[in-house]
C-alpha cells in the first residue's frame, strides 16, 4: 500500500532478520523510532513472526511493502553481539535466519519475567598458591584485561599442569573490577571437575548451561544472564551466543576439543573461532587453554597472532608419565599383550588404580560367516552392524549400525548359507571388559572378590542411562572400583590422583580414518589419556598398544612431546597444502535418488569450476556413503588464504533436485 504509507509522518524503512527463516532479513516499513538490536513483531506470509531490527533509515524502494507490528522490547540484543550473529552468518555462508534460530534457546522471544531464585551460599574453599609459570600467565592475562583491549591467549600446558587454577585467578580478579567471565568447555556432564572448582571458589556466581536444562530453565538462564544476575557463565559450544554484558574475559577449554564445532544444524561454526571473533568485535581476551593445541591454534601463536603462555610442569613438579609401546605386529596374544596383562595385574597388587582406553563401542565390530564369508550389514549404510551384548533390560543382545543407530536382534546362524554359526571379529570395549574380568578371576582365584567389583565401564552405551556416567566416575573416585575401561568419554578433564596406569588398548583406531587430521587427532587423544596417569603423588606410566609403532603421531605421544609432533604435521600439511597453509570448504550433498544426488554434485562442481584460484577435489562418495537411505556425497574445495570463501553464498541458491545442500567452512572432518 504505497500510496496509504507516504501520508504518515516520519515513515522509515527497516531490516528485520526473523529466527528460522533461509534468508538474511526482510525490510519493512515503520513510524515506530526503532533501532539495530530491537525485538519486534512482523507478519511473514499471514502469520506474526518475532524479528530482530537489524538496520534502520534503509534507502530502497521495495514494492508492496508491509508494516512492522509492534515493538516487543527495545534493545533486546546489544549491538555488538547482532554484529557477531552477521558475522557467522557470512563466514559461514549461511543465513542470519539460520544463526538466530541456533543462538537464541526455544522460545525465548516469547515474553518472560525474570524472577531471580535465591540460592545457598556455598563454603567457599582456600586458593592454592600459583607456580612460577601459572603466576606469569594469570599477570599477563590480566595486563591485557585490565588494557581493555583484543588479545588472544594460546595456554598451553601439559596435562595436570593446572590450568584450572590460572583460569580461577583471571576470572576472580575480572569479577573483583564488576566483570563478567564467560568459560566454554567441551561437555558439560564430562567436566565435573572444573565445573566443581569454580563452584567451591565462586558460589552462585557461577551458572552453567547443559543439555539436562528443560526448556522453562534455559530461558530463565537466559534472561538471568542478560539481566548481569550471573558473573560467570559456564556452558559448551552454543553459550558463544549468550547476551553477556559487562564481559571482559573468555576462556575456552581444552581448545583443540572437536565438539565445539557443531555438525548438525544449518549453521556449522567453531565456537572457539567464534570466541576470537566474539572477543575482537567487544575489545576483550581469549584464553585459549589445552595440552595438545589443533594445530591452527599454535600456528597462529608461532606467526604472533596469539600470545603463547606454556606451563612447562606438572603442579608440585611431579613427573610426566613414563610411556611403553607394545607392538602388536609381534605378540601373540592380540587385544590384551602379556604386557599390559603383567601391569594391570602389578596395579592391583599396590592397591592402586588404572584407566584402559578402547575407543570403540560393543562387543565386537563386525560378525562373519565362517562358511560363505558373509558379513553382516545396515541396510541402510552399507556398513557392518556392530555386535552389542545384553542390550536390552531383559538382558538380550543386538546387532547395531554405528553410523544411522538401526538395530536388529542377535542373529545366531548365518542368514545367507544357513549352514554356520557367525563368528565375531575384533574386539570391542565390552568384549575387552569381558577378557579383563577373566584374566583378574584366575589372578584372584575364587577366595577373592568378584572381579565384578573390580571393574568399571564407561562408554555412550552406559551413559544412555542418566546420571550413570557421573554415578560410575564417583564410584571410581572413591576408589570402590579399580579399573575403569572406557572410550573416548575418559579422556576428558579428569582427575584421579590413585590412578598410576594407563593402558591404551588399540591406538590405532582413529589412525585409519580417511582424513588430514586423523595423526593430529590420534597424538591429542593418545597423549590426553596418558595425562590421566600419575596426577597424584605417585608417579605414573603408560602402556600403547599398536601395529604401528614408528607412526609419528603415536611416536611422539609416546614422547609425550607436542612441539616435535607439531613440526612433523606442519611439513605434511606445508606439502599436501591443507591447513593452516589453504583454507578448506566442504560442500556436502545428499538425498534418497542416487542419480540425481550425483547430477547435482555435478552441476555444482562445474559451477565452482568457474571460480578462478581454487581447487576442486570431487564429487566423492563419503566415506559414510549411505545413511538412512540417504547418499551422500563430497566436493572438497581446497582455496588460498586470501580467497573469499563468502562468494560461494549462491550455492545456497541454486535449484537442486530434492538434494539437501550443506557447506561446513573449516570442517573438521574431510570425508
Ligand atoms: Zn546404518
Ligand atoms: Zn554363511
């Protein structure tokens, strides 16, 4: 209505952008005094939809344009933080409708009063003095805190170094001067141990957010955190997003931790690379914290761009685990070698404690026909199903698909020739579990004590149940348990101090994926596990079993020595031009039609071909080539630093043929 809008005084047009949308913003037209930052009400195809005012005064004419309904509440977002949402928008090559939809919690635009609860004080506890090294990085963090200015941090200190406490002292010296900190960390329910300590030094300053919150909680978190009620925000990847005034400090744990990139949604960001930006848009600090950096991180800090801060030593100077390697190649026994049964045995005997890693779920990984050769497999994905004992509550077995979770009862006799009973092959950490408590009956002996009692697992599989997981570390805190076998769920920020070995079962498990960061991946998890070893006052040692010893990335975990691994990478990325010399887009296509999944990939590479400066590598069946019926397939574009990846933004226009589109900039995994 053209014609009805120029009557009205002091009409101006405005961008809205609207949560859930595949476009960046609609303009509308207003006589409302609006501003960048409002939440307002909108219509969108005959429905009323709340939106973010994004920009105002727009000078373009745009036919048939419709009236903003209502102002909801005025500054809702502070500028800053609608600058970093369009930010991961263009990096990302998505839509701002895509990242408002991920940042904001379920209805949380629908109107709430804040009512603050009142929470008990809790006893707060004695600070430990710093170590020489850990007094250095709190007075240089804080230097650059107290400037007011962008600065990012890369902590890298060996494992039980204490970074912990170098984050505890920054944060309290921030909330002394009226601050506020916010602390990104890999896995809620998998760090108990930070989340302990901030709570025994800060109380009900801190607030964390984790996936156990129902949604009535998340939005109270939410307005509590953007009223300043809390000073300390703790919670994983998407708490980048939280509405923080005041802030002058984000740390970011275990830095290197792949679940800060989100794999799901439209929008696949790196919540540490948003943490940088996050920080540069508020002229704040970062501090980066790990043992093992990716590999980006400390390139970065080599080249200047971030100040490097290394804690050199274990906490009271206690030693390093001391590391053996066992060669699979040449033992007989090969899942569980003389020598780690030898360890396991001498562990028990001091009355101490270990930890043994297999990172790979169910009792064995594939079950074959001895007779016809048959293997079977998800109907689905192509893929060998994954034989999981006593599944059920009533105790009976499956067979299960690791990549689309499809499941199917045991089968006993081969489907194909009838004629043998399937075999197993491998071992998974169930089948592992079961071995250990055989080899501790015969070392026991029937006088002793059920081996039950002896140990514990610790995988997806248990931690379905909830509360389980947290129920197991206790038990195997208090030391009721002395062996605690689990996957890559035990690698993360524990501390045990009875615990003096570590036995790594197969640590060639992530070696063999198809992909650029599979040795960077294999160092952070091996070295990350053998860090569990020795944190108390007795020394530790680590026990790697592997076929391939010499593999520099097992090598060097075995060294315990990230600067060494890190100069073997850089010449393998330098000559294979990955990360950090180029950067990396994936396009990813999939759908239920083979053909035209293929058609489209097609279309788009020859598309991309156009672009002058990249490299396309593709269309390439994933490595998961088919999951749930769906095929899936990879174009890898491989650019120059300087190349503006936000050009590919058209792909996300093209018409396909009901094939689903997805780019992942910097992507973790290449396959
Ligand atoms: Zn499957
Ligand atoms: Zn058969």
């Amino acid at each position: 209505m053209p014609g009805i809008s120029s009557t009205k005084p002091m009409s101006m047009l405005v961008d809205v952008a609207i949560p859930n949308t595949k476009f960046d913003y609609l303009t509308y037209q207003t006589d409302l005094e609006l501003h960048p930052g409002d939440l307002v009400l909108v219509p969108l195809k005959k429905k009323i939809k709340y939106g973010i005012v994004i920009s105002t005064n727009v000078s373009r004419s745009i036919p048939n344009i419709k009236e903003v309904h209502k102002l909801v509440e005025a500054n809702f977002i502070p500028i800053e933080l609608l600058n970093l949402y369009r930010w991961i928008a263009d990096y990302y090559v998505s839509y701002l409708g895509e990242v408002l939809k991920q940042a904001f919690p379920p209805r949380v635009l629908k109107k709430f009063e804040y009512v603050r609860k009142d929470y008990e004080k809790s006893a707060l506890v004695k600070e430990p003095t710093p170590t020489y090294h850990q007094a250095h990085a709190i007075n240089r963090i804080l230097y650059s805190i107290k400037r007011n200015i962008f600065k990012v941090f890369l902590l890298f200190g060996v494992t039980g170094s204490g970074k912990t406490e170098v984050y505890l002292r920054v944060v309290a010296e921030v909330l002394k001067n009226g601050g506020r900190a916010l602390v990104l960390v890999p896995e809620i329910s998998m760090t108990p141990l930070l989340l302990k300590r901030f709570n025994e030094r800060f109380g009900n300053e801190v607030i964390t957010i984790h996936s156990g919150l129902t949604e009535k909680e998340r939005r109270h978190a939410w307005y509590g955190i953007k009223k300043g009620v809390y000073k300390i925000i703790i919670g994983p990847r998407s708490a980048v997003f939280l509405p923080i005034s005041n802030l002058k400090v984000i740390i970011v744990d275990e830095e290197h931790d792949h679940s800060y990139k989100e794999h799901q949604q439209a929008v696949k960001y790196n919540a540490r690379d948003v943490a940088v930006v996050r920080a540069k848009i508020e002229n704040i600090t970062v501090v980066l914290g790990s043992a093992t950096p990716q590999i980006e991180s400390y390139y970065n800090a080599g080249m200047g761009k971030y100040e490097l801060l290394v804690l050199k030593e274990r906490i009271d100077s206690r030693p390093l685990p001391c590391v053996e390697m066992v060669d699979l190649k040449k033992e007989r026994k090969k899942f569980i070698s003389s020598k780690l049964e030898k360890a396991i045995e001498e562990v028990l005997q001091r009355d101490e404690q270990a930890i043994l890693f297999l990172n790979r779920r169910g009792f064995a990984p594939s079950l074959l026909c001895p007779n016809c050769g048959y293997v079977v497999k998800c109907p689905y994905c192509r893929l060998p199903m994954v034989y999981h004992r006593a599944w059920s509550k009533d105790g009976s077995s499956i067979l299960s698909c690791h990549t689309c979770d499809y499941k199917i009862d045991f089968i006993k006799i081969c489907p194909n020739c009838g004629r043998a009973t399937l075999l197993y092959r491998g071992a998974g950490i169930q089948r592992i579990e079961e071995m250990i408590r055989k080899i501790l009956k015969e070392k026991i002996g029937p006088a002793g004590k059920e081996p039950a009692d002896y140990v514990l697992r610790l995988d997806r599989d248990v931690a379905r149940k909830r509360g389980e997981a947290e129920k197991i570390l206790q038990r195997f805190e208090e030391q009721k348990a002395k062996i605690l076998l689990g996957t890559q769920l035990v690698t993360k920020g524990f501390d045990f101090p009875n615990v003096t070995f570590v036995g790594i079962v197969n640590a060639d498990t992530i070696l063999n994926l198809p992909d650029f960061r599979s040795g960077e991946k294999t160092f952070q998890i091996l070295t990350q596990v053998a860090g569990r070893a020795g944190r108390g006052e007795k020394p530790g040692t680590v026990l790697i079993q592997t076929y391939h010893p010499e593999q520099y990335s097992i090598l060097f975990s075995q060294l315990q020595n990230y600067p060494k691994f890190y100069a073997e990478e850089m010449k393998l990325r330098k000559e294979l031009n990955f990360p950090p010399f180029s950067r990396l887009v994936l396009v990813r296509l999939s759908g239920k039609n083979e053909q035209s999944v293929w058609e489209d990939a097609k279309r788009v590479c020859k598309l991309l071909d156009e672009i002058k400066g990249i490299n396309i590598f593709g269309p390439n069946q994933s490595f998961y080539y088919k999951i749930r019926n769906n095929y899936r397939v990879y174009i890898l574009i491989k650019a120059p630093l300087k190349f503006d990846h936000r050009r590919l933004k058209f792909l996300r226009q093209i018409k396909l043929n009901r094939t689903k589109l997805e780019i992942d900039v910097d992507p973790i995994d290449v396959f």
